[in-house]
C-alpha cells in the first residue's frame, strides 16, 4: 500500500485508510464482533495502516471493536478517534466542554486499549465553547503524550484558522466525493495554505457511487440512509446519471465504479487520503486496489466534463444535521 502524508504534520499513513464506523453503527444492525475483527486483520494485512473512529460510534463499542481487533499491531498502525457529544450520543447535543475533551480523551484510551491517540478529532464544531478553549484542551493532551496530533471535522474555515493559531490542526475529515464538491470552493485552498491534510469520508457517496445501489434498494430500518434526502427514491434515480459515468470509465480502465471514484480523490492532491467503510471483504479488498489505478490528465478531463454536465439531486443531510456542519 503506497503512503501519504497528511499536510506538513509529519503524520504519514496509508494513502487509503478504512472508516469503521458501519462495523458497529449507522448503517444497520452492528457486526459479528468475530467476522469484524477479522475484516479489520484483512484491512492490515492489505497494508491499511489508517482507522477511523468515534466516541459516538456505539457510542463507545467501536473504540472497543478496534482496540480488541488491533492491540496486536498498535506500533503499525494510526488510529483516529473523536469528541464532541455529549456522553457520545448525537441525540444529547454538541459538548466540546474541556472538560469533557478530557473525560472523552481517558475513556477512549480505555477503550482503544492504547496509551496515545495517534488523531484526535473534534467531531462537530461547538457554537457553545470557543474554538481557542477546544484547541487549548487538545494541545495539553498532545503535550502530556495522550494524544498525538489534532484535527477537526466538518468544520469551516473559520474555525479552522482559530483552530490552527493554538494547536496545529493536521487534518480535517469532511465530505467529499465526485457527488459531494462543496469542499472545493472554500475548504481545499484553506487547507493548501495551511498544511494541512484532507481526510475524505463518505467518499464513495455511502455506497451509492459503487453502483451497488439502485432506487429499488431497501434500507435496514436502523440505516441513517433512510433519512438522508439523497437516498430518497426519486434521487436515487435522478443521480443513477453519475453511476453510469463512473461505469463507463471503469469499463475502459478495467476497474470498478467503486476504484474509479475513490482514484479520482486520490488524484486531486497529494495530501487527501480517503476512507471509505465497508463490511465486506471483497469491497475491502477491491478498495484497497483503488490505490493502484491512476488516471492520466486526459481521463481527468474527461470525468470533470462529463460530471459538469451531471446535476445532482438531494441534500446530503436532513436540516438538522447540516446546520452542525461548516461552522
């Protein structure tokens, strides 16, 4: 697996890394803990060196799925988890308190099984503490060794730049796919001027960009897809135009809708590395191979006109949750 780094932190991980998420919570029923652990020994054995979790993904029980699952290779391996609800439940609301950052912090080196949290993210930002006290907090865990680096979520630029004065942030993990570009306009230019790294999630737009997903596709009753207004049936069809682009290109390279996508963000800048989820071996593995598909200027050029000409229907989030993002 060839590596990148994430901005100037010095961070270096896989240029894939693996979103754990769905192991556990949010697209459906969580796991086999058995048949996880062992997706997760795939994923190392493939040369992913980069996970992704949260405090709020169980809340808790991911933390500890990883912290089973990787105790036997921590030296190798980069480890991202994150703060910023209260007692880790989304339903409860935004709590980015130091205090809390502190508690969360200790609990999640339990959990993980680990002395240092190699990335330590703040979920969403919080209107209610100051960005200056968020970046405080973390910079006396990074100074104590608990943690490692720091990065931020679904954040806007300016907290990102308030952010960044206190405690270098090395990455921001938002959204962004070739059906998802709203980073482009504002975020990536930010992130050049800084040094700082871009961790994509959701890239493969939460499935639907591997052309696995029609507008017939019936969701698990606990799936967040199932109110995402993306997902509703009317814009599964409407948005079916971008699958058959990715299709269409993927014939041509002998690759996957899924390795077309995913080589088309590896290919917008050195310092992107995204992570996509998945609970099936054969997608980790076909994942994992997007690494190794590279598209010259031309075939750039080529999905950038025909995406262009592609409008796509449905917000990303119910209201709700995009009024946490972009603050």
């Amino acid at each position: 697996m060839k590596k990148r780094l994430l901005g100037k932190s010095g961070l270096e991980v896989s240029a894939l890394g693996l979103g754990c998420m769905g192991l556990s919570f949010g697209l459906g029923p969580a796991m086999d803990k058995t048949t996880a652990i062992q997706l997760l020994h795939k994923a190392v054995d493939l040369g992913i060196t980069f996970f992704d979790t949260a405090e709020a993904y169980g809340p808790g029980a991911n933390e500890e799925l990883l912290g089973e699952a990787l105790s036997g290779v921590r030296d190798k391996v980069v480890i991202a988890t994150k703060f910023g609800f209260e007692q880790g439940k989304t339903s409860l609301g935004l709590n980015s308190r130091p205090d809390n950052i502190r508690k969360v912090t200790e609990d999640a080196l339990r959990r993980l099984n680990t002395d240092r949290i190699d990335l330590l993210y703040q979920h969403r930002v919080d209107p209610g503490v100051p960005m200056e006290d968020v970046a405080g907090a973390v910079k006396n865990l990074i100074a104590q060794g608990k943690v490692l680096h720091f990065g931020l979520s679904e954040a806007g630029a300016d907290s990102i730049r308030k952010a960044h004065v206190v405690q270098p942030v090395t990455a921001l993990q938002s959204e962004y796919s070739l059906w998802w570009r709203e980073p482009e306009k504002e975020i990536l230019p930010l992130l050049e001027e800084l040094g700082i790294g871009f961790v994509p999630f959701s890239p493969l737009g939460k499935g639907f960009l591997t052309g696995a997903i029609d507008e017939k596709t019936q969701f698990d009753s606990t799936d967040f897809r199932n109110i995402v207004p993306r997902f509703s049936e009317e814009n599964r069809r409407a948005n079916q135009s971008l699958v058959d682009l990715l299709k269409e290109m993927a014939q041509q390279k002998q690759a996957t809708p899924a390795q077309i996508a995913l080589a088309w963000l590896l290919a917008q800048k050195s310092w992107i590395v995204p992570i996509p989820g998945t609970t099936k071996t054969n997608r980790l593995i076909e994942n994992a191979d997007a690494v190794n598909v590279l598209l010259s200027p031309d075939e750039l050029a080529q999905i950038e006109t025909a995406a262009a000409a592609i409008e796509i229907h449905g917000a990303r989030y119910p209201q709700q949750l995009q009024n946490l993002v972009g603050r």
